[in-house]
C-alpha cells in the first residue's frame, strides 16, 4: 500500500459529514494523527536515502580496496627479476608487459568513475575518508604508471640485447663458416677447376660486400 494512503482523513470527514456531535475535536485529533504519519513518511523516506548513500559508499570503498590490491599486485610483478636468458624469452616478456599495460589503461577508467561517484557523498561525515582514500588512490596510480613505463624501458633494452647477441651469433657463424672456404687446400688439376674456384671466391667477396651494411648495423 502507498503510504500516504492513512485512513484517518477519511474516517473524520465521514464523521463531520454526519455532524457528529464532536467533530470538531475529532478533526483536530485527526489532524495531529495525520501530521505525525506525514513526519513519520519523512524519516522513512530520508533513512531509506541514508541507507542508499551508505550502501554506495560502502561500495564504492570496496572497489577502491579491490583496485588498490589490483596496484600492488602489479607493482610487485614490475619488481621480480626474471631471467630472460634469450630473445624469445625477452619477447615474451614483453608482450605479457602489454597485456598489464591493457589492464592498467582500463583500470585508469575505473579510476575516473570512482572519482566521480565520490563527489556523491560530500554530505556524509565519512566523505574525509573517502577523500583521503582516493586521493592514496589516485598517487598510487600515477606511481605504477610510472613503474610501468620503467619496467617497458627495461624489456625493451633487454630485448635488444638479446638481438643483438642472436644477431652477433649469427654473423660470426656465417664469419667462420667463410674463413673455413678460404683456409681449404686448394687442389686444381685443370684451368677449369681454377676457374671454377675462382667465380666461387667471388661470388664470396659479393656476399661479403651485400652484407657490409648488416655488419656495420650490427657492430
């Protein structure tokens, strides 16, 4: 039932309808039963309205618990030394670094949401806290972005290294396999045998030459 539907009002207009003897005192009776259930409807309508902001306050402050452990989860994760070891391993790092890059983008939405709904409990006396708890909120998450940018410049100079090492095996690889070809004996029976062993010297000194670049790159 609505409740602002008392009976009351009814039953006394009924009566002074009638013209009963006392309707008069009874009006007034019915008026002060009327006002004290309006009152009444009030504090019942404002304590629902407390309990709403409250509820959504306490919400709001599980969710900053939630993102806050969310932070130190990562930053704890940016601080472990793995080994990378080689260059697959470095790029693998790398991407998993990607994907919490992803993780900390979305939660920097998260973020500016709590921010606003925080500008919904200035009434209540618990808005300090709440105030001091987004402000921690909001240093933290400027901190692991930092943290962030630093672990990426990290990998990154660790993937390059580790480049550079399978590049520099490779190239000294390829160096020695050439030396091996120029240290062979050389056994020509016929001019056409030298010049056989002659278009193969240089079609190396080709090669060579095609991968100066690479080697001054790599060097």
């Amino acid at each position: 039932r609505d409740l602002h539907s008392f009976p009351t009002r009814r039953s006394s207009d009924l009566l002074i309808q009638q013209n009963y003897h006392a309707h008069a005192r009874i009006k007034t009776r019915a008026d002060e039963i009327l006002a004290t259930w309006e009152k009444l409807i009030k504090l019942l309508t404002l304590h629902k309205t407390n309990l709403t902001n409250y509820s959504n306050l306490m919400a709001t402050l599980r969710e900053i618990d939630t993102v806050t452990s969310t932070i130190r989860e990562l930053e704890e994760s940016f601080k472990s030394n793995e080994k990378t070891g080689h260059l697959l391993a470095a790029e693998d790092l790398l991407q998993k670094h990607s994907l919490q890059e992803s993780q900390i983008s979305a939660m920097g939405e998260t973020l500016k949401r709590l921010n606003r709904q925080g500008q919904q409990f200035t009434q209540l006396r618990e808005y300090p806290l709440l105030e001091k708890r987004l402000e921690q909120l909001n240093n933290d998450y400027a901190k692991l972005i930092e943290e962030s940018k630093d672990r990426r410049s990290k990998l990154e100079d660790s993937r390059s290294y580790y480049q550079f090492v399978q590049d520099a095996e490779e190239e000294e690889a390829w160096v020695a396999e050439k030396q091996r070809i120029c240290r062979a004996n050389l056994s020509c029976k016929d001019l056409i045998a030298v010049i056989h062993l002659q278009k193969k010297h240089k079609g190396l000194l080709d090669e060579m030459k095609a991968r100066t670049n690479q080697l001054n790159r790599l060097i």
